[in-house]
C-alpha cells in the first residue's frame, strides 16, 4: 500500500485505505489541513466534511481528510500519516473526548508543531488551539424550553449521548438546569435518565421500549439530544402507538427528523448550520497555517486550559419553520421532504 507521504503529491487525488476507509487529497497548491472524522457515519458529518472541503479549497488549501470508523487506533494512525504529510494545521472530531486517546493525538500533533482545532467536539486536558463549534448550553436550554413549555406537566424521558463525549454531558446539564425547578414542584418527574452509547439510535429505541413499559405508556415528553436518539424514541412510540401524543426534542436537522417533524411525529429539532460551522473551521485553519490571529470571542475551559472559541447560534425547528430555515438555507430541500410525506401533511 502508498503511503500518504506519495499519494499527496498527486493532484485531486481519491485513496481508500485502511479497511475502506476514506482519506481525501484535495488540489490546492502547498498549504495542507488535515480534517480528521471520527467516524463519517449519517447525513451531519458527511454535510461538514463537503462544507470544509469547499471552503479551504476556495481559500487555496489542499485537504487531507479521514475517516476513522469509529477507531480510535485508526483515527491516531490517520493523524500521524497527515503529520508526516505535511500538514499545517488538524481539525480534529474525536470519537472520546475524555480520554488519553484522544488527547494523545493532540500530542502527536503538537509535538510535530501542527496547530490543533478541536471541532464540534472540546478535546479535554489537551493544548489545542481553538475550539469551533455551536453552544451547546444554548442547546440543551432550547430543547428543554420548548418542551417544558408545551407540557409544564408530567412524565420525561430523557436520552442523553455518549457517555464518553463531553459535549453530551454539557448539553445533559444545560437541559437540567431547566428542568429543575419543574422537579422541584412536583410537575415534572423524570422517570428515566440515561446516557446512550455512541449516540446509537438502536440503545434509544431499548431505553424508550423500557420507559414506556414501566410507565404503561404515561410520558408527557421525550427528551433526546439529537434526530437519531429522537429517531429511535420514535420507533419505538410508533410500535405503541404513542407517536404524535408524546412531544420528542432533537438535534442536527436531519431529513428523518424533519420529515417526523411535518408527520407530528417529532416536535422540534436545534438546527445548527453547519455548513457555517464547517467554513468557519475551514477559515480559522488557514488563518492558523499561515500564521495569523483567530477571530475567536471568547474561551471554554478544557479542564487544562482557557481554550479560545468560536461558538456559533442554533436555531429552533418546529413545523412553522421548516420552509423559512433548513429549506431557505438549502441544508434540506422541499423534495426530499414532501416526497415522505401524505398530501395532508405537505409543505407548501
């Protein structure tokens, strides 16, 4: 197998390596950024990394990217084969945010003097450079909002993500600090509470099987993090004939979540444009290989250090703005949608 020390040096190469995993070499002359994915599993990370790759490529870059699979190992080999072809500059979503694993890749990085930008994900105890992504107490406060104000009252499940991704924890607590004073009066009672492993929609569809059968089907509103645990919620109320009675939160904006959305089957979705995320990223990365200042505002704590951020803004998705945001901004289109849906339910 070539390494990617020689496959680099071609122009608009495509290598698969690595067990059919994806590294990417885009033209763009001699800067290099190195986008590593955890793993590119769904709609949201395949729509960043098409998003990234257009911008560095307009801004001269050349992109190598990978695909780890969900590998630990894999993503730090990957890593290391980017250092050792030249790149300036990492962007990097890990798979554990928490753990050695993904801070001994930082290392590796700044060891060979790569400046790091933690994307979507803040890597913790680790010397990166910026930290780009949305705000996720703003999240979390936006999808425990929505629903408290649609059922002040009742039984709650929530779903929370990865146990090993500290952004699903922020976004737990964020949600909490919400729910709180409901559950301090005796309004709301959380009837079930767990983290999901590796945002798996499959272990969502068994926590909801399991609240729904110790609840005898009494829940007010289902609170998972993002369109695939809210996805797996749903199959499960669907096979109890729950959907449409049970309000159910989200997050991505995902074309399953949005067409359940105009079915009424889910009530909202935190739509984060991430092809502004991705073009921002893709900016700061350049900025940062040639040696310039980010436009970071403000910092988030890593547990090591002050890290400089970029935080962007989500916006709330109901059935009353589906047409005036994913499909203005063009992140879903009007086709795809109505296409799954009955004449009643279209959106005009």
């Amino acid at each position: 197998m070539k390494s990617l020390r020689s496959l680099t040096v071609l122009s608009a190469t495509v290598v698969t390596f690595l067990t059919g995993q994806l590294v990417r070499a885009q033209d763009g002359g001699r800067l290099k950024i190195g986008f590593s994915i955890e793993a590119m599993k769904g709609e949201r990370w395949q729509t960043d990394m098409a998003s990234f790759e257009a911008r560095a490529k307009q801004l001269g870059a050349q992109v190598i990217s990978g695909d780890a699979g969900g590998d630990d190992d894999r993503q730090f080999q990957q890593v290391q084969d980017m250092i050792r072809a030249g790149i300036k500059v990492l962007v990097l979503l890990p798979h554990d945010t928490a753990t050695a694993k993904a801070s001994r890749i930082v290392d590796a990085a700044k060891s060979a003097n790569v400046k790091v930008i933690s994307y979507d994900r803040l890597v913790l105890n680790s010397d990166v450079d910026l930290y780009v992504s949305f705000d996720r107490l703003e999240i979390g406060w936006l999808q425990a909002q929505y629903l408290t104000k649609q059922a002040p009252k009742g039984n709650y499940v929530l779903i929370a993500g990865s146990p090993n991704d500290e952004g699903a924890k922020t976004l737990h607590e964020a949600q909490m600090k919400v729910l709180q004073p409901y559950i301090d009066r005796g309004d709301i009672k959380v009837i079930a509470d767990s983290f999901t492993k590796d945002w798996m929609s499959s272990e969502a569809y068994l926590s909801m099987l399991k609240a729904i059968d110790s609840s005898q089907g009494n829940i007010a509103a289902v609170l998972a993090s993002n369109d695939g645990l809210a996805g797996g919620a749903i199959q499960a109320l669907r096979e109890h004939h729950l959907d449409g009675k049970v309000l159910v939160s989200g997050q991505d904006a995902d074309l399953a979540a949005i067409i359940c959305i105009a079915q009424g089957a889910q009530s909202m979705t935190v739509y984060k444009p991430v092809g502004n995320e991705a073009v921002v990223a893709a900016e700061e990365a350049v900025r940062l290989a040639k040696g310039e200042k980010t436009r970071a505002n403000r910092t988030v704590s890593n547990g090591k250090e002050d890290v400089p951020a970029i935080l962007l803004k989500p916006i709330v998705v109901t059935k009353d703005n589906i047409k005036t945001t994913v499909v203005q901004d063009g992140f879903q289109t009007l086709k795809s949608i109505n296409q799954a849906l009955s004449a009643d339910q279209q959106i005009k």
